[in-house]
C-alpha cells in the first residue's frame, strides 16, 4: 500500500536535520583537528563546557572509535570523575591496591566516547553500571567503607 506524501514528509525533515547535524558536527570536529587541536585537547578535557550538541556527538563518536581516544588519556580524565559518581576519592584511592588495575581496565574501554558524555551531562551511578567496566569494582568499595 503507498504512503501518501503527508506521512513521509515529516520523516525525511527528521532525516535531513538529522543528517545536517552529523555533518555539522564532523566538520567542526575535522576544523578543530587540523586548524586547533590544542582547543580540541582542551574541550574534550573539559568535561564542564557546553558544546553544540552536534559536536559532542561527534567528538562521543570519535571517542568510542578509539579515533580520538588517544586525544583524552581516560584514566586520568574520565576515571576520577567516574569514581565520584560512585561516592569514592579519586584522590585518596590513587595507591589502593586495585588502582592500577582499574586504570588498564579505564584505558582499554571500548565506551570512553558513552562515559565522556554520561559524566558530562551527570548521569548517575546506577546509569554508569551499563557501560564502565568498573563499576562495579567502584560500588563495592563504596561498601567496603561505609562498613
């Protein structure tokens, strides 16, 4: 049975916004590649800075790629913050036993580009658990020392 025109216009408005966005984003994170990869570093270090929406997903894309994943250093970026979410001190577990451990497992996490964004945008703890492969590692500290 065909489509009347009224139902497929509104779908390919979405398809072509949605396509323009994504070109949007990969030519501002290509421009900043070659004209500004200082300001590249900074703004994907800065987890706290607004961005377009079409370059934070083009910059999540880049990461969980592992194109930009060197750009980023996610054991030393995204793991402190990450720890937070999870009530724990980045900075008094630097040394704990486990430390080293949960900085390979940070390192070789195929989601950095999903864990940039989550800790962007303040998703919580329970939200976390889908995706960091330390999580869990992370809650039962938690435990451990409210004991």
């Amino acid at each position: 049975m065909p489509t009347s025109s009224l139902t497929t216009a509104p779908q390919s408005a979405r398809l072509a916004d949605a396509l323009s966005d994504y070109l949007a984003g990969e030519r501002a994170l290509l421009e900043l590649r070659c004209c500004a990869p200082k300001r590249l570093s900074a703004l994907i270090h800065d987890l706290s800075r607004p961005l377009p929406s079409p370059l934070e997903r083009a910059l999540a894309r880049g990461l969980n790629s592992g194109e930009l994943a060197a750009w980023l250093g996610p054991a030393e970026t995204l793991m402190p913050p990450m720890m937070r979410r999870f009530g724990l001190d980045p900075e008094g577990l630097a040394t704990a036993p486990r430390a080293a451990e949960w900085r390979v497992a940070c390192r070789a996490c195929p989601h950095i580009g999903t864990c940039w964004q989550a800790l962007r945008h303040d998703t919580d703890a329970e939200a976390c658990r889908a995706f960091c492969p330390n999580a869990e590692a992370f809650a039962e500290v938690g435990r451990e020392s409210k004991r």
